[in-house]
C-alpha cells in the first residue's frame, strides 16, 4: 500500500490506515485535523473527551451549516464547532491500531506523536428514498479513507548553559523596565 508522505524517520515510525469507512468524510476530516502533531496519547484523550462532549472539534473548511457553540472559543476567532462522535470512534480504532503496530515494531508508543494523518473521501455509496408523488431521490453516504502515520519524538537535548548550570541574564527592554516602574510604584530620580 502506498501512503501520501513517507515517514521522516521509516525506522522509529509506524503505520496504520482505514479504506472505505462508513463515516462522514466532512467530520472525520475536520476531527483529524484537529489532532493532526499531537503526541499519540494527548490525542486519544482528546477523542474521548469529544465523544464525552467535554472538547469539542473546531471546523474550519467543512463549516457550512455548522452551528455556533461556546467551545470553539479556546481556539482563536473561531466560533463553529462539533462534537462528531463516530469520526472519533474510527479515529480511536486506527491510533490504537498503529500503537500496537508500534510495539511490533519495539517503538514505544508513549514516546509517539502523529506526523501524518490525512482524510480522503472514498466512492459514494447509494441507496434510494421515496418522495413524494411516486419519485425518487438519492440517497447517499459519503464514506472516506483515513492513513495515519506515527513517529517516536527523538529525545530532548539540553541547551550548553543548562548543562554548565548556569543561567544567562535575560535582558529586559527599557520600555519593559519602564512599565514595571510604574507598576510597582517607583519613580525616576529619586524624589
């Protein structure tokens, strides 16, 4: 199978994908953006709570019709936000697959993070509704592709003044110096 992006690092990545998924390629979209380089377990937990409705999932393209709620706010200037708990659901089910092919690999899944996860809208799928006055329409869903690659974060390293244990004065601007001056009281010159 071939993926969208190869992995920056093939060696300490991993992969995992879903083809077909009867779940609305819009929601899933908008839900894998929103986890999209997150570290692996931050973002499981970020699922649970949208399907909890304790987050919710801010939509930024697929936004038409998409009503305006109160949980959007913690995201700048945005206002449409849903809680599309079956895209959570599928998208759950493909990290927790690529965890365990991380630990078949002998990565160790806490240290993951999700470089990659892309969302393609796959064949419609058709059924039929009957209106009114003997006619038919279509009736359709609209189901997706999801692909997910995940990569282990390479270890921190420690900056050189850290390892010296000594820390470097950070120089604070005039206007800064003013404003806390001011703040605390203190006035030029000595009166």
């Amino acid at each position: 199978m071939t993926y969208a992006k190869n992995p920056s690092r093939p060696e300490r990545s991993c992969k995992a994908r879903g083809s077909d998924l009867r779940v609305s390629f819009k929601n899933t979209r908008e839900t894998a953006m929103a986890i999209r380089g997150l570290p692996l377990r931050r973002a499981q937990r970020f699922l649970r709570d949208v399907v909890k409705h304790k987050q919710a999932v801010v939509f930024h393209r697929f936004n038409g019709g998409v009503g305006r709620a109160a949980m959007a706010k913690q995201y700048k200037g945005k206002t449409q936000c849903r809680w599309p708990e079956k895209s959570c659901r599928y998208i759950q089910d493909l990290l927790t697959n690529a965890a365990a092919n991380a630990e078949a690999k002998g990565l160790n899944p806490d240290n993951m993070f999700i470089e990659w996860i892309q969302v393609n809208a796959a064949q419609n799928q058709r059924r039929r509704t009957y209106r009114a006055h003997g006619r038919i329409n279509a009736y359709m869903s609209h189901p997706c592709h999801v692909e997910v690659i995940l990569t282990e974060s390479e270890t921190p390293v420690s900056r050189p003044q850290d390892i010296a244990r000594t820390k470097k004065v950070k120089k604070v601007s005039k206007k800064k110096e003013a404003r806390e001056r001011m703040r605390s009281g203190m006035t030029v010159g000595g009166d």
